[in-house]
C-alpha cells in the first residue's frame, strides 16, 4: 500500500522521542530554583498550591483543548500565595529552564534517521506537539532545522485533538489535508484529531491501546514502506 501525500505531520513526545530513564515531577527542580531566587515559600505550601494548579489545569486542558505554558501556571500559584507574579517573571523562567533541563529525553533511534529520508524523498515534514513545556533554545534549533513546520500547543493555545492545531499547520505546509499524513501514539489526540480534519493518519502502537487508523505500525522504519519518492 502506497500512499499519496506531500506533506508528513509527526506528534513529538512517544512518538519521536522518549523518556530515558524514571525522573522526578518537574515541579521538584523548579521549586528549588525558586528558592534559591528568593521565593521564601515552604516546600510543602508551594507544591500543595502547585498540584491545585495542576489539576485546574488539567481539567481545562481535558474539556476545552486550551492550552497554559507552565511558566504561566507558575505565575499563578506565586500569584495566589501573595507574591507579585511580574517580579518573578525571570527567576520563574529561570527555573522553568532549569526544570526542563534535568529531564533525560531521547529521541527514538529511527526517528531521526526516518525523517532525514522522507525529507530527501521530498516530503514537507511538521511537528505537532502538545506540550506546556517550553522548548529549550537548543531543541527549538534543532527542530526548526529537521521541520517545515513546527506548532506546539502553548504558542497556539489549543492542544490536539482540537482541529485548529492541525488546520494551521496545514497552513504552515502549504497542503491541502488530504495530501497529509499524520503519525502519532495518541488515538484521540493524534488519530481521531487528524482524521477530524481530514488527514490520513498513522498510529504508532508504543503501548496496549487501539486505534483506528489508516495504517498501524510498530516502529517508525516502517512509515518508509509506505511513503516512496514523491513523483
């Protein structure tokens, strides 16, 4: 089965990449990098307000697709505690960056290799990220680099599988969405979200769930079994 699309969208976290190893919630590091700012807040105080906030933010997350960067609900937390969220506005990206800076992430080891071939078989190629993390300057390099086109959900404000997430990088590639494959570990946000809008999808089995997806595979090695040079 081959198929005829110009343009390959790819979900990033479970899909092209991974965590290495078991870490622990971000919150911990970003915690003791806002203390060392001067934040004079108990561990116990912050993170109870911080896991409130979480929550909150999950909930809206689950029920609207809005998305909130976590420098955001960090704000917010030092905010609802009594502290002038707009003087900390540096240390708490600062600590943000710290945070994310301790996570051990890979990427898959075809990904890389899988995404250098399409593009030399003359395909656009775009992330799709749902994420509140920001990229770190080194991987937002990188990605710019591998990607026509890269949207993630906390500059576009609605995560997957909302259908304005992928209308607009449809937009962003200059393809129409039938001419797009979307592939993806998720069978609501990728799957179901992509479909909605008209893409052709590619569930990536990673873990026990199900997916009605136009192909199924088990590795991204086998996207290329489906995706020849393009005429």
């Amino acid at each position: 089965m081959s198929l005829e699309v110009d343009a390959v969208t790819f979900d990033d976290f479970g899909t092209l990449r991974y965590s290495a190893k078991k870490q622990e919630d971000i919150i911990y590091p970003i915690f003791r990098a806002l203390s060392e700012k001067g934040m004079s807040l108990t561990k116990e105080t912050f993170l109870n307000q911080y896991f409130k906030m979480d929550a909150l933010y999950r909930k809206q997350l689950k029920e609207s697709s809005r998305e909130s960067l976590l420098d955001e609900v960090i704000a917010d937390v030092l905010e609802s505690l009594g502290f002038k969220s707009e003087a900390f506005m540096g240390a708490i990206k600062e600590a943000v960056d710290y945070g994310l800076s301790t996570r051990s992430v890979k990427w898959y080891p075809d990904a890389l290799p899988v995404l250098s071939i399409l593009r030399k078989r003359g395909y656009k190629l775009g992330l799709i990220s749902n994420t509140h993390w920001r990229l770190l300057d080194d991987l937002q390099i990188k990605v710019e680099r591998i990607f026509d086109a890269v949207t993630v959900s906390y500059e576009h404000v609605y995560a997957k599988p909302h259908p304005s997430i992928f209308l607009a990088t449809l937009k962003k590639l200059g393809v129409e969405a039938n001419r797009c494959l979307h592939v993806g570990d998720d069978p609501v946000a990728d799957v179901q979200g992509a479909k909605k809008v008209g893409m052709k999808t590619v569930f990536i089995k990673r873990r026990n769930l199900q997916a009605n997806a136009d192909i199924i595979i088990e590795r991204l090695d086998r996207l290329l079994e489906f995706l020849g040079k393009k005429r």
